[in-house]
C-alpha cells in the first residue's frame, strides 16, 4: 500500500514548525529531510524516522518500513506538532550529517 497524497500533505503541515523540510517521492512513499538530513519518511500512511540514542527518550514503537528494511521508530502523536518538531530535531541531531543548524 502505498502513502495517500493526503497523508503527505497532513504530516509536511504538521511538521510546520520546522523551517527546511523537505521530501523526496520514492516508489509510493516519502523520505523526509531537515536541513538536508534524511531523518525519516512516510511510508503506507506512517510517519517513522530513524533510530538514534538521542530519539529513544520517547519510547516509540519499532517498525518495519518495507521489506528487508531496518527498523525505524512510528511516530504515533502526528498530531502533536510541537512534540514532532522535538523528535524530528532529536533525531537530526544524532544522525551523521554535515549541518548542525538544529
């Protein structure tokens, strides 16, 4: 199943508060980039983003993107866009990138 136009558009509203998202269309779904850091993405109607130390505080539930894929956390409060904007940073900041504007 692949990630509703409508969901897309619900979760880049919610992610508001964060000045430089971006996403990038692939296959059906949506990776999801903070100041160029790909930090997550959407995929069958889910927001997930990537597992770092720094993200674990929230106690998120693992899941599987896609077949063979590594497990990321489902951000399960999308409605809740301070929050997101708080795992979205937390995560950005324990991910390898050349940015540190978080």
């Amino acid at each position: 199943m692949a990630t509703s136009k409508e969901y897309k558009d619900f979760i880049i509203e919610q992610l508001e508060l964060l000045d430089n998202i971006t996403y990038k269309a692939m296959m059906g779904e949506f990776l999801l980039y903070y100041n160029d850091v790909l930090f997550g993405g959407i995929y069958d109607n889910r927001l997930l983003v990537k597992i770092v130390d720094a993200n674990k505080k929230y106690n998120m539930q693992e899941q599987i993107p896609y077949e063979s894929a590594k497990p990321m956390y489902l951000v399960d409060d999308v409605d809740n866009k301070e929050l997101l904007k708080e795992i979205v940073i937390e995560t950005c900041k324990g991910l390898p990138n050349k940015n540190s504007d978080f």
